[in-house]
C-alpha cells in the first residue's frame, strides 16, 4: 500500500519517517516527497591507474571527490556517469520501504537520477546515494539544493523481521552521510550466512530481537503513537538510541532498562535486584 500525502505528515510528525533537514510544505505531493541535491559528487577517473574495475577489490580509488559550491553547479556531460547524494537524511521504520524515483521534468532532457538503487530498505538511515546519467546530447547544470527527485513510502505486510542495518545482515551502506563508492568487495570476502560458523551461538541475538520486537509492539499501542522521538523524550535518551532498540535489536545497558520498564512495565526490561531477584515495582 502506497502513503498518501496525509499518511507521510503523520509519520513524519510521529518521527517514524525521518527527513532532515524538514522539508518545506510544497515538497509533499500527493503520494510521495520531493528531495534535494546535495553538494558533493563523485567522479570516476578512468585516465588515472588501474584502468579498468576489479569487482573483488575496494574500489575507493576509482573516484574523486568534487564538492560545489551553494551558488555554482557542477557540469555533467553527455553520456558522463556520476554520484550525487541527497541533501536530506533519510530514517525509515521497519514496517515501511520507500522507492527513490526520478522527476519527471528532469528525465525530459535526459537526466537519470539512479541506475539500480532506487529501493530503499526497512530500517535504512542515512543520506541515499544518486546514480547521476546524462543520456542527452547537452551538458546539464546541476545546482545544489535543487529539487532532484521523489521518493515514495510503502507499508509492508508485517514488519520486517531484521531491517536493514541489524547485526549479521551485511547492511553495507548504512549511515552513509554522501556519495559512497561501491562496497561490493565485501560480497566476495564475506561467507555466506547461512554458512557462518557463529551460527551455533545465536541465543544473545535473538533475545535482543525479541526485545526490540516487544518494545516495537508496546510502542505501537501506546500513547506514544509509535513514535521513538516522544519516547526518547520521555526517557530523556537521544532518540537514535531508542530506534537502535526497537528497530536494530540494540540491548539497552541496566540504567536504560529500568527506564524503560519504569515507562512500559513491560516484564522483559525488568532489571534484577543484587540478589539476582527481579527489583521491585516501584509505584
């Protein structure tokens, strides 16, 4: 099921969908959100050594790093692949997916905005990368800041069991602040999961998961609308850390716990007395 634009604002509002810096009334259309270019640019080098990509190796090399001015713009040519980067800091919750999708006067003359990576995972944080393509026979004149292309929310079936980011799960671009290089190296050097040999000893992970999804359930049906920012409030955490509870599986040390269950009363926060006993209720 696709958001409208009324089911955006309240996420947004709830902060289950995070967009910073906040966007501007008229950059929310009826089913999705207006996005804006950022400054910094990667540029491939292919007159520079190893003149060719090797998919097993870091391939950071293969770029340099342009950064434009507010008032300037940076040139892409015909045919000239680049990566751009949202200017905005995208969050989505593990119950959504989002799609990044061009504008349509922008593909008019010739601009592509990405060229695989328009899906956006359950759980992503962080600035999304842009596949930049000028199939024109122009130069086009990107400027930062400009408004550079759309992305729409999409509610899942149930949410996702380990969203993008959870330990174990490979997520390799999480948290990324601009254009990142390719980090597909990492396939080649990383055993398959079902394969690992620290499968045997899961049981951590898998009380942690089960406490994140308890938290996310109460969360839900609590006064706080299923919104980590007014929890954090209310335990007065920053509210990253609450999201890495209830959505990444994060296990709060003793201090948060009992703050925690001092709010929800649920069991599994209930922290135990010196004498291994659970505490008390407090009233």
């Amino acid at each position: 099921m696709v958001l409208s634009d009324r089911t955006i604002k309240e996420e947004i509002a709830k902060g289950r969908i995070v967009i910073d810096p906040p966007l501007d009334e008229s950059c929310i259309q009826p089913a999705s959100v207006d996005v804006h270019l950022g400054s910094t640019f990667r540029v491939f080098r292919p007159w520079k050594s190893p003149y060719y990509i090797d998919l097993k190796q870091p391939l950071d090399g293969l770029t340099d790093e342009v950064t434009v001015s507010e008032n300037d713009y940076f040139a892409l040519q015909p045919g000239q692949f680049v990566l751009g980067a949202t200017k905005e800091y995208i969050g989505v919750p593990d119950d959504l997916m989002a799609r990044l999708e061009g504008k349509s006067s922008l593909g008019r003359i010739g601009l592509l905005v990405h060229a695989t990576a328009g899906y956006v995972d359950p759980g992503w944080r962080g600035r999304l990368t842009l596949e930049l393509s000028n199939v024109s026979s122009l130069p086009i004149h990107l400027y930062p800041g400009m408004k550079i292309s759309q992305i729409s929310f999409y509610r899942l079936t149930t949410p996702a069991e380990r969203p993008y980011g959870s330990p174990g799960l490979g997520s390799k671009y999480q948290g990324q602040t601009g254009p990142t290089p390719t980090r597909v190296h990492m396939d080649f050097h990383q055993p398959a999961l079902l394969t690992m040999p620290s499968i045997p000893v899961q049981a951590a992970p898998k009380r942690r998961q089960r406490d994140g999804r308890v938290l996310r359930d109460w969360l839900k049906q609590s006064e706080f609308q299923g919104s980590p920012k007014r929890l954090a409030e209310a335990l007065s955490v920053p509210q990253k850390t609450v999201e890495d509870w209830v959505y990444r599986g994060a296990r709060p040390n003793p201090a948060h716990r009992a703050k925690v269950f001092q709010v929800t009363r649920l069991p599994e926060f209930r922290v135990a007395a010196p004498s291994g006993k659970p505490a008390p209720l407090l009233d």
